[in-house]
C-alpha cells in the first residue's frame, strides 16, 4: 500500500535569504514597492527602504535633474548620506504637478501662458514628462498637441 505523500514545506518571503530579496526589489518598480511590497511587513518595508536601491530608482526613473536637487553631487556622496527615497518621492509629486499644467494647457485656453510659465519655472525635471509626451502613440485622440 502506498503511503500519503509527505507534505511540501511552505516557503514565505521570510525564509528567502534577505540578500535575494534584495536583488528582487531591484525588479520591481518604485510605485509597486511604495503601494504594495514595503506595507507586508516591518522586515520586507526594511529591505524595502534601502538607501542604495531607491537611488538607483532615481537614476533609472529620472533622466533630468533640476539643479536645485544637487543630484550629480549627492551620487558622489556616501549613498547613506541622502534620502534618495525622498529625492524619487519629490520628483513624483512635481511629475505630478507637470503632469497637471501640461493637461490643463491642452484643455483649457484661459491662463495658458500662466500655466507655461508655471511648466517653465520646473525647469529640468519637467524635461523628462515633455520628451515622453513627443513619443506620444498616433492613436492617442491628441497625439498632435502632446507632441
């Protein structure tokens, strides 16, 4: 008579060496792990903040840099001495912010030139959002004015 077959061992994020986990956040996007993977629990959210992976998020993410960030001369600092996760979070709310002006000068005539001004005034960081309106899908309904 055949025995039951033994049962498998459960394997949780937990027991994973804390070295390959690491690697893997490498893997995931900066808003997957600030939504999802760094809220699973005190453990993973330590991995998940490490100072080295949200600057090589910075670098990925960002092309451009707005002087007032000093970003060429925080790389050549000790990567502990900056908060690179608040650096990516800055850059996200003012994407956010360029994201806002660009839609609101598309749709609405009255204080365009307030609102190009307001664009200007980000200076490099809002380079990055306006070279990927330029690659802008041609079925996109306003494919000509995103470019």
């Amino acid at each position: 008579m055949d025995s039951p077959p033994a049962p498998r061992d459960k394997i949780s994020l937990d027991s994973i060496p804390n070295e390959i986990v690491s690697h893997l956040l490498y893997f995931l996007s900066p808003e997957d792990n600030l939504l999802c993977f760094q809220l699973l629990c005190k453990h993973l959210n330590r991995l998940a903040n490490s100072r080295l992976l949200w600057r090589q998020h910075c670098e990925r993410a960002f092309k451009y840099w707005n002087p007032d960030h000093e970003f060429q001369r925080k790389l050549q600092l000790p990567v502990g001495d900056v908060d690179w996760k608040r650096l990516f979070l800055v850059r996200k709310e003012r994407n956010t912010r360029i994201a806002q002006l660009f839609d609101g000068i598309l749709a609405r005539r009255a204080h365009r030139l307030h609102r190009f001004e307001q664009l200007c005034l980000l200076g490099y960081d809002a380079k990055d959002f306006l070279l990927e309106q330029c690659a802008t899908e041609d079925d996109a309904q306003d494919a000509l004015a995103r470019r």
